[in-house]
C-alpha cells in the first residue's frame, strides 16, 4: 500500500487534465501540469498537495467565482463519465477551491457545497463560513437536513459537529449547540446509517461541553426506532465511559450485587511490545437477569510521572442470576504512532456497569 500522498501522481494530473480540457476548451493541460510540478512537489505531503492542486487549479480557471463553480459542476459531471469513482479522496481540492476562494460570496458557495458534496465530502470546508455567517449559515445546512441526496444531508449533521477532529473547532457552538439541535432533530430518523453516524458523531461532541442538553435529547427519543436509540446510545459513548450516573440509569446499568473477584495481573512485568495479561471473575448474585457493561481502564504513566486513563470496553450483555463468568484480556504495548509509552508502573482496573474497581500495578519495561 502506498502512501496517501502518491494518489497525487502524474497519471492523476494527466487523467484529470484531460477531463477538464474535455468541458473547458481554454485549458491548457500541459501547462497546468508542469505548474504542479513546479518547485518542490516531492517533498509535499498529503494535505500540502492538495492545497498546492487547489491554488495552481485557481489560476487556470475563470477568476469570476459564480463561473468557476459552474465549471467545477461540469468537471465533476465529466469526471462521473470518465469513470471516476464518488468520494474520490484526491478530488477534496474541489471542497477546498469554495473554502479557500468563496468566503466572500455565501450564496454561490452554498449552491456549490450542496453540489461538490454529492461528489466528495465538504465537512473540513464549510468551517469557515459557519465561523463567519453563524446563523444564517446554520440555517442554509438545517435546510440541507432534508435535501433527498443523503451525502447533503449528512453534510449538514457533520460539517456542523462542534468539535469536528483534524479540523478547526467552532467556539459559539461548543459553548451553545442549540442552534444546531434542529438539524439533529431533521436526521434522527434518517434511513442512511451513514447519516445516522454522523448525528450520533454530533451528539458526542456536545457531550463533552454540554452533558445536560444530550442527557435531555436521550430521554426525549428514547424508544423511538431501534436506529435512533442506537443512536443514543453512540452518542452517549463518552459518557457511558465516563459512568456518568444519569446515562447509565438511563439504560438500567447498576452495580448492586454484582462481584468481582479473583482479579490478577498475570503479567506483573511487561515489556514494550508484548502484551499485558490479567483475568477476573464476574458473578451476578441478584436473582434476576442483569445487562452488565464490561470495560477495563489503563492507568498509562505519562512523560511527567502522572497516570492518565484509557477506558476500554470488553462487553455489554445479559448475565442470568448467579451467573458465574471468568474473564481474560490482552492489552497490546507494541509501539504505534498515536502512543508514546513510558516505562514505569501503570495500572489496571476493571469497571462495572461504571464502578470501577481498586487498581492493580504492573511495570512496564523496555
């Protein structure tokens, strides 16, 4: 597998080139590809790629934006014919070209996001515009909530997240989503998973400023569908894995009468790379049926001598009464990108319907 960055090749600038000069006879292929090439493109990554095709594309355009954007409409037409596949994650310049030179005129550019989405997704690129038009930008997405194509809108579920990951966070609406909930409202019900997600992606961010409005959402569409208590139930993750009380009354998660024992760390000692080992045993001594949220928390040592806590899930399942269950789990210490590892003593615990229990030590060594 190559590297993200190569779907950026010459056989990609000649295919879509071609597609280009196919709808605009005014486009002069090999010298947009040489303008590509220009300087230092080898040592670019991956998003300074995209962002060099977004800026040398906008000097062979029309520099009148409405008309640009018109052409952009008939390139992704070609490009569709041409065989070019939807979500093509190299076209994203299309998204970016609106973010970068459309800023200034909102209607054209909120035409031109319902139809590039269609193509490839515009979350990263309708930032910008929610942080300078607020509202009224929010309520162009809440009308894309109910536009028939789901890729439109689940824009508006995603492109509206407060805390979208690997893009800029929108200040106004961590402090107060309300003017988003309407959008979540619309796609509650959607019938694309794919938007459902997202809401439930969206539900999860405003969990982390504002626990209460989600809390108050759940109860309201509890036992709507089984899709929207899914839903609930994923956008509700972090706080499940926080145990917060509230949620975990919500879906009848108490700890009463259920023992842990016999929890060991099989592993006292492990070395980066290998695998730390325990074991416990579970046993539900209510004389009914109980649903049980299994989850384990590491206790990482962090670079300045802190623990810092990584919840785990195991499982969530009916155990019968006096139902008695012996658990075991690996947890991976081999080297990965997102983690750096710090020797030292690091802990484990287990955590019940979200009590969790005393901590055992294992020392982690090179």
């Amino acid at each position: 597998m190559g590297l993200i960055k190569d779907i950026y090749s010459v056989a990609f600038y000649e295919n879509f080139g071609q597609t280009v000069a196919e709808v605009h006879p005014a486009f002069d292929k090999q010298q947009f590809i040489a303008t590509i090439y220009e300087g230092n493109f080898a040592q670019k990554e991956w998003k300074e790629r995209m962002k060099h095709t977004t800026v040398v594309l906008h000097q062979f355009m029309p520099q009148n934006f409405p008309e640009a954007v018109a052409l952009i409409d008939k390139i992704i037409i070609n490009l569709r014919k041409n065989k070019f596949t939807d979500g093509n994650l190299a076209f994203i310049f299309f998204a970016d070209y609106i973010e970068m030179y459309g800023l200034d005129d909102f209607k054209t550019s909120a035409k031109a996001f319902v139809s590039i989405t269609q193509f490839i997704s515009c979350e990263f690129a309708v930032r910008p515009f929610i942080l300078k038009y607020k509202e009224q930008m929010i309520e162009e997405m809440t009308i894309w909530s109910l536009h028939k194509n789901h890729h439109v809108r689940r824009l508006a579920s995603e492109g509206s997240r407060p805390r979208l990951p690997w893009a800029m966070a929108i200040p106004f609406l961590k402090k107060d989503p309300a003017s988003i909930l309407p959008i979540l409202e619309n796609l509650k019900n959607d019938p694309s998973e794919y938007v459902r997600r997202s809401v439930a992606n969206n539900l999860n961010d405003i969990v982390k400023d504002n626990p209460q409005i989600v809390l108050e959402i759940a109860s309201k569409w509890r036992g709507i569908s089984k899709e929207t208590d899914a839903i609930i139930k994923h956008g509700c993750r972090t706080l499940l894995k926080q145990g917060h009380p509230e949620i975990l009354s919500h879906y009848g998660l108490e700890s009463t009468n259920i023992e842990l024992s016999s929890f060991e760390v099989k592993t006292p000692i492990v070395k980066i790379g290998d695998y730390l080992q325990f074991q416990f045993h579970l046993n539900n001594k209510n004389d009914e049926a109980k649903t049980i949220r299994l989850e384990y928390a590491i206790h990482y040592k962090k670079s300045k001598g802190h623990l810092a806590k990584k919840v785990f899930k195991i499982s969530e399942k009916i155990y019968q009464p006096n139902q008695l269950t012996k658990i075991e789990r690996n947890q991976s210490f081999k080297i990965i990108t997102t983690r750096v590892f710090h020797t030292g003593i690091h802990k484990v615990s287990i955590i019940i319907n979200g009590t969790e229990s005393d901590p055992l030590n294992f020392e982690l060594v090179n």
